[in-house]
C-alpha cells in the first residue's frame, strides 16, 4: 500500500505544537500595515491556534 503525501502548501503553513495542537499566523499582515493601527499590527503578528472544527482536517494534512 503507497504512503500517504502530506499536503506541502498545509506544510508551510501550519506547525503541531508540543501540546498535539495546530498553529497558525493571523492573515492580512504582509502589506498595507501603514493603514492598521499599531494595536492591530501586533495582533496581527502573533501566531494562534486552529479552530477545533479544522484541527482534525489539518493534522491530516500535515501528517500529524
């Protein structure tokens, strides 16, 4: 029986933590910054968590 591929996009996008859980950069923080506010703009650069409805999807993807 063949292996399965991990999906490579989901994989550089996506890293298991230590805990099992899935972790992931916020959207919209590469361009435009000069419009957010300053609050924002830090918010935007701290990485969090995948929802649970999604964590099983993506684990599969990922292999992990």
């Amino acid at each position: 029986m063949p292996k399965m591929k991990s999906h490579r996009g989901a994989c550089k996008r996506f890293k298991k933590t230590a805990s099992g859980k899935v972790k992931r950069e916020r959207m919209y923080g590469s361009h435009n910054l000069e419009k957010k506010n300053r609050k924002r703009t830090r918010r935007i650069h701290q990485s969090t968590l995948v929802d649970s409805t999604q964590e099983k999807q993506i684990k599969r993807m990922i292999l992990a």
